[in-house]
C-alpha cells in the first residue's frame, strides 16, 4: 500500500527493486477497469522520475477519482515488467461482491 501525494506521486522503493525499474525507465500507463497499469515499454513517453517516484497523470487520476491522501495497492509482476495500481474503490467493491458471493447473496 502507498499514499498519494498532492501531485499525483506514489513512492514505493521496494516494489521498484522487485521490478528492477531505475529512475528514467520508459513507462508505459493505461488504466483498465479501475486499475492503473505501468509498464516498462522502450518506446514509452513516461518516465520514472529521477528521484524513483512514479506519476500518475492527472486524467488518470480524475478518471478514477484519486486525489491526495489517496492509499492505493501496488502490485509487482516482473516477469511481465508490469505495476498495477488498484484503488481502494475498487478493492472494496470487489470485496463486497466477494462477501456476497460468500454469504448468499447478501450484502454484507
């Protein structure tokens, strides 16, 4: 888990050692169903900044209602040189429709 900052910045030095990332790796960023995907693309116009910080874009951000504070799940999966973000609305609508699933139907 990490906090966004007012900036749209996330620090998170372990996750980036799993990744293997440096600061001015190209990124690529997408968001897919709630979820921001950083990947490592040579041709990617993102770059991880230099002080090892990632950045999501402000239409990112308004697109899924992020704003400063904001704790978010980082997720690694190097072999696919890949991070994904998922916001706390997300992980708590897929718990809820977990809990349902579990208990019958009923909403928690």
């Amino acid at each position: 888990m990490a906090r966004l900052d007012a900036s749209g910045r996330i620090s998170d030095q372990a996750t980036l050692h799993v990744l293997g990332w440096a600061p001015g790796e190209p990124l690529t960023i997408t968001a897919v169903d709630g979820a921001v995907i950083l990947r490592r693309d040579p041709r990617g116009v993102f770059t991880l900044a230099p002080a090892g910080y990632l950045q999501i874009p402000a239409p990112l951000r308004t697109r899924h209602g992020l704003t400063a504070g904001d704790r978010v799940l980082l997720t690694a999966v190097p072999r696919r040189a890949t991070l994904l973000i998922y916001t706390t609305a997300l992980l708590h609508q897929q718990l809820v429709d977990h809990h349902s699933s579990l208990l019958g139907g009923d909403q928690p």
